[in-house]
C-alpha cells in the first residue's frame, strides 16, 4: 500500500481525524482496517470512474479487470475488491491471475471466483506457473484447460512472460 503525503493528507480529510503516528498506525496500528478500506474505496472509485467514462464514450465496449486471484486477501494486499466491482456493475467479465504451479490451489481459486462472482459476469482464470521460474508440465496445462469445462465456463486464458 501506499503511504506517501499525498495519501496521508486525503486520508485525514475524508476520514475527518489526523493521523498521528504516520505511516505506523495505519500500517500496523489502530487505523489499518481503516486504512486498508480507504485504499479499497480509492481503487474502487478509479474503476467506477474507468468504466462510466469508457461507457459514455463507446456504449458498445467491454471493460474487463486483471485482477489477483486470492480474495479476499487481494482486498488487504493490493487494494482491489473486485467482488464489489463485479456487484457495482462495472466489469464484462473478470481475468482472475491465477499462476500457481499446484492444480489443487487452482482450483480453490477459480471456484472461489465462480463462487463470488454468482454467474453475474463471465471469468476467464489465467492459467500460468509461479513462482517466478517454475514450468507447468504439458499434462498440467492440459487438465488446466480441460477444468472450465466442468464448471460450465467457456475458456481460460494464458499467460507466459517473454524473455
């Protein structure tokens, strides 16, 4: 997260009370959950603001999000509630990152996304291997592929980094 002035100064002006041992009592103090939300809501506003934008100009388009996988730790960790965009309306459809070299967390994740998603939008789960280096077996990529499926999903999408 960030703790710069800038986030320090509109954080107190929207929350209405000065913060008086920065950055640690939102890092780590009294005022994290606060904090943390605060961060939700701004990303939150960002995507609002994207998708109400992109929409009166090209009624037609879809908006899509990028997002990481795990929720609700996402929420803590990178700032993004995803769900809240899902049921806010601002997303087509939703590419979960989920790059784990294990099949079973894979699967945790996408039916957890299905899950919260409640079949509002479309999810297309990226499949691709972490940590940083490791290679999914070609029978992983397979059952990976094979897996959307079985839960009445169209497709996945791939995602490799280039070198």
């Amino acid at each position: 997260m960030c703790y710069c002035d800038g986030c320090r100064g509109r954080f107190e002006q929207e929350s209405g009370r000065k913060v008086a041992e920065w950055p640690a009592e939102c890092y780590s103090g009294d005022r994290k959950e606060e904090y943390g939300q605060w961060r939700c809501d701004q990303i939150t506003k960002l995507v609002a603001a994207v998708h109400r934008e992109a929409k009166r100009l090209r009624p037609e388009i879809k908006l899509s999000a990028a997002v990481f996988g795990s929720y609700p730790d996402c929420k803590k960790s990178v700032a993004q509630d995803w769900v809240q965009w899902v049921q806010s309306g601002y997303l087509d459809f939703l590419c979960p990152m989920d790059y784990t070299a294990s099949d079973e967390q894979f699967c945790r994740l996408v039916e957890n996304q299905l899950r919260l998603v409640e079949g509002k939008i479309p999810v297309y789960p990226g499949i691709g291997p972490r940590p940083r280096g490791s290679r999914l077996r070609r029978t992983a990529w397979r059952a990976r592929c094979s897996t959307p499926g079985a839960w009445g999903r169209p497709g996945l999408r791939s995602s490799t980094s280039a070198r």
